[in-house]
C-alpha cells in the first residue's frame, strides 16, 4: 500500500552550504514519520503558477522525534532558485514520501555508499539507518571540489570510513571517485553498495559491482515531471527488454543495477 500526503510543512531552518548549495529543514507530522532512505518529495517552490511543476528532491535525513525532515538541494533553474529564497517560518507544500527508496535490510553487514556530486543529499538517511541496523559504512564521495563537501561532516558520526575524491584534486583523491573504486572495494571488501550520482557513474558503479559480484542499488537522477506515476515522462530501460519501461518515479528511484539498462 502507497501512503501518500500533501502537507504544508513550516521552515524552521535554511541553511547556506556554499554559493550554490542549501539545506532546508522542514516540520512534517506526516511524511517524518512514514519516509524511508532513498524515497524524495514532490516540493511546490511557490504558492503562483510559476513554475507550474513541482521539483522532486530527495529526503537528506529524518528526526522523527522532533517530526523534521531535511532537503540537501542545489540551484539549478527557476525553481530552486525561488525555494533558496524562502525564510523560516514560511510554508511550503510538499508531497510525499514518493518513490521506492533503498533495501536498508541488512544487519551486521559492510556497505559501501558512493555519492557524485549532489547524489550525496539521499545518501545520510540511508547511512543512519544503515548504522541505526549495526552495519560498517563507508562513504565514498566525489565532487567538482573542496566546495561541494562542506556538508561531509555530517557523515562522520554514522561513518566508519569516509574516501574523499574532487575532480580539481583539492581534496582527496584527484579525479573521478570511479576511479578510485576498485582500490576502496579491495580494502574495505563491502557486502553491499548502493550508489548516487549522474548517470555515467551509475553504469560504470553497474560495471564495477559486477566485476566484484557485490550486490548494488543505483538511485538514479532521472528527470521527473509528476512524480506520482502518471505522465510517464521519467521512464527507466529495463534489462529485459521483453518486460515494459519502467518509472523512476514509482518504480524506483533506486533500482537494482542488473534491473536496468544505463545509456551514457
Ligand atoms: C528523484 C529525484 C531526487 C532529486 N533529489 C535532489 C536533491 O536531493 N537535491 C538536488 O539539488 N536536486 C535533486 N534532484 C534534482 C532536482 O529535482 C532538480 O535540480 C530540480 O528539479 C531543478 O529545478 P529548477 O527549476 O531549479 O531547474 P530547471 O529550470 O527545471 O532546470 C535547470 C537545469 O537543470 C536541468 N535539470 C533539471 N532536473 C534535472 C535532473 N533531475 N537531473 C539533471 N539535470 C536536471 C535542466 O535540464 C536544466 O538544464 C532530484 C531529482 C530527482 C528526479
Ligand atoms: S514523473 Fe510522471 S510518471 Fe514518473
């Protein structure tokens, strides 16, 4: 059964990260308490007509007890642009918790957590939980640069390990965190790894899991319109091209890699 809400949520916090970068948090009685790691609401940026389409962001982290969530997001366009300018106290629709988030059952266990870039903001819930179940988590985590990791510090607590890569070579690792992968699997030897980031990452993450035989999740950051199922504007090629499309929206945005068929 799908439990839906639409909620207008007060802002009680909005944080600047960076010069591009925002966290939000928001006072949510309904979707604090049924969301899981991986899942994303549908977040109406303002009360006019434009834009007309809500923009889908994923849940960063969750206090149930003080009935909160946060937004990790990004400046792109028009849209994130308004909600950046929202003040504490306002009022912001969401709907949600959307999507089918990560497999969390697993207990005991090493995961390994990759982010590239903004593929970071679902990646906190899940390492909480993940730890909340008694596993070793390892966060490995590539960005354009040092700027677009202000916000890694709050992996530490919930982290065992964290494996920095930045393009420009300012922090960590110079290059893509893909290519640092095989080294970080050899060390740590996962038994999981779920992974976020734009779509050249998720194939070559695919590749490398395969190689390993470790099992692995790709959350991925295909584009959406409704969100809810409807306009099938978010569709993911299966693997077996015998069975229908699938949506990123209702049937993901986490997927099982050999689930699906990645395109550059
Ligand atoms: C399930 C899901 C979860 C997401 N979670 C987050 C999150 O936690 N934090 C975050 O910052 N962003 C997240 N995104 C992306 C976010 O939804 C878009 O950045 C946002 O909708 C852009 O809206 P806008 O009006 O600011 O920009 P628009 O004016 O709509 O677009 C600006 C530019 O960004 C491009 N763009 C828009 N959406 C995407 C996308 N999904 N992927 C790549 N390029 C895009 C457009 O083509 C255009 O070039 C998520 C997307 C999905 C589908
Ligand atoms: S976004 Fe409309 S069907 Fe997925």
């Amino acid at each position: 059964m799908i439990i839906l809400y639409l909620e207008n949520c007060k802002v009680t916090a909005h944080q600047q990260v960076n010069e591009t970068d925002y966290i939000i948090t928001l006072q949510t009685d309904q979707i604090a308490r049924v969301s899981e790691a991986g899942q994303f609401v549908q977040v109406k940026v303002t009360e006019g007509f434009e834009p007309i389409l809500r923009r889908p962001l994923s849940i960063h982290t969750v206090d149930r007890e003080k009935k909160e969530i946060k937004l990790y997001y990004q400046i792109l366009g028009k849209g994130t642009e308004i909600l950046s300018k929202v003040r504490e106290e306002e009022i912001i629709n969401l709907l949600g918790p959307l999507g089918t988030g990560f497999d969390t059952a697993l207990e005991n266990s090493k995961a390994l957590l990759i982010g590239g870039g903004l593929g970071q903001a679902p990646l906190l819930y899940l390492a909480e939980e993940l730890e909340r179940k008694k596993n070793t988590v390892f966060l490995a985590l590539g960005t354009r640069d040092e700027v677009s990791l202000r916000n890694v510090v709050c992996f530490d607590d919930v982290c065992q390990e964290v494996s920095l890569a930045t393009e420009d070579g300012s922090v960590g690792f110079k290059g893509y965190i893909t290519d640092n992968l095989p080294e970080i699997i050899e060390t740590f030897k996962p038994e999981r790894i779920y992974a976020c980031g734009p779509s050249p990452m998720m194939k070559k993450i695919k590749e490398i899991a395969k190689t390993y035989q470790i099992p692995c999740q790709l959350s991925l950051e295909t584009r959406m319109a409704c969100g809810i199922g409807v306009c099938l504007g978010c569709t993911v090629k299966p693997s077996d091209q015998s069975k229908p499309y699938l949506k990123a929206c209702v049937d993901g945005p986490v997927f099982w890699a050999e689930e699906v068929l990645l395109d550059e």
